[in-house]
C-alpha cells in the first residue's frame, strides 16, 4: 500500500471502511467462485468413467475449467501483501485495511481465533496473527499442490502420470481445508468490523445441481457425490 493510500485510509474514516467493505466482497465472490468450481471437480471426478453420450465431454470440459478456477482463486486468496504492493483481496491483504477500522464486534475477534487454538486477549491483531502463523503448514501444503497443477496443468498443459488420480483429487481435502479458513475469516471481518450479521451463504447448490444432473441426465443412478457417499 502506498504512502498516499496510507495517509487517506488514517484521515478518512469512510474510505477506510469503504476499502475494507469492496476488498471483503471481492474477497468472498473468489472464494464462492473456488467453492463451486472445488464441487465441480469433485463429482466429475468420482463419476468421469461413467460419462457417456452426449453432453459427457462438455461436463468434463467443465471439470478442465474449475480446476484453472481452483489454483489461481486459492493463490488469490491467501496471496502475501508485500510491502508497497498494490491492494490485494486477500488475507493478507484485508487485514491491514482492517486495522484502520474500529472492531465494533469483540466477539467475532474472540470466536475466530478461539476456533484455531488461540486465547483471545485484547489485542485482536496480535491474536489473529498467531492463528495466521498456525495455519502456515496448512496453507504451504496446499499452496505445493496447486503450484504443481498451476506449472503442469494450467501453465504448460503437461499430461499427468499413468497413475495419478483423475482430475488430482488428491488436492480436494486440503483445498477444502483452505477454503474452511478463508470463509471463517471472511465472517470475522463481516461481523466485527462491517455491521453484518453473518457471512454469506457458501452452499454446495452448484455441486448439488451437477449431482442431479448426472442422475437425471445421464441416468447415473450409481451417482457418486463425495468420496464415503452419495449426496441426500
């Protein structure tokens, strides 16, 4: 963040929370965008040899598309905001528009950081940095595959090995990990610093939708929608 850009988030209240408020919304609109795209590659790839006819290379190709979605949205997310860079929609990012706002809800501070292992004390930045620290492992074990599918798949368009797992998803529990944290920090910005009273509603609609229409369309009444069940 430049000098300029510091100085107005300081004296202008408003812009302050102006700022936070846009970067928020940018920041949940990405994480739906992985969330539905996670689905996606999910029931395709537990159902790709049992695609058949017509319409079966469009919902694969669909498949091809949310993986793109998944690496770039997830390096978004949890991008670092190094020093004089530009605003980011980020973790790292948010958090130092944050702190040019009043926390006007003690609570969300408290519930988010308590939820990862961390006493909450009075001061809530410390508190969240610690639980940012914590998830370190977590997110540089997710960050390590979706690089590998970034360079491979998306970058270069290398073939998988002979025996990997269909449409990596290898990477879909660590991705749900990922994306478990970045909704649980979107609520605490929501709630304590924006006047909302909850985080938005990341439903599994879209993954539901495709599950039915592998039922429907495709008469798949084997269809499978995770990985220990089908979808009620």
């Amino acid at each position: 963040m430049n000098e300029t850009n510091q100085i107005e988030l300081v004296t202008n209240p408003q812009s302050a929370w102006d700022a936070l408020y846009d970067a928020h919304v940018l920041f949940v609109k990405e994480l739906y965008a992985v969330r539905c795209s996670l689905d996606i590659m999910r029931v395709v790839g537990l159902n790709t040899n049992k695609l058949k006819g017509p319409g079966s290379e469009f919902v694969r190709f669909s498949s091809l598309l949310s993986q793109r979605t998944i690496v770039t949205g997830i390096e978004n997310l949890f991008e670092r905001n190094d020093e004089g860079a530009a605003r980011l929609c980020s973790i790292r990012g948010i958090l130092p528009l944050a702190e040019h706002v009043p926390l006007k809800n003690a609570d969300a501070a408290k519930q988010f950081v308590r939820k990862y292992g961390v006493d909450a004390t009075a001061n809530w930045r410390a508190d969240v940095e610690k639980v940012l620290v914590g998830q370190r492992p977590v997110v540089a074990v997710c960050m390590k595959l979706t690089g590998t599918v970034r360079n491979q798949r998306v970058a270069h368009l290398a073939q998988p090995s002979t025996d990997a797992m269909p449409h990596f998803l290898s990477t879909i529990d660590a991705c749900e990990r990922m994306i478990d944290f970045a909704y649980d920090f979107y609520v605490f910005i929501a709630t304590g610093f924006l006047n909302s009273a909850g985080g938005a509603d990341l439903t599994d609609r879209v993954g539901r939708s495709l599950y039915a229409l592998l039922k429907k369309r495709f008469e798949m009444e084997d269809a499978l929608y995770d990985f220990e069940h089908t979808a009620p």
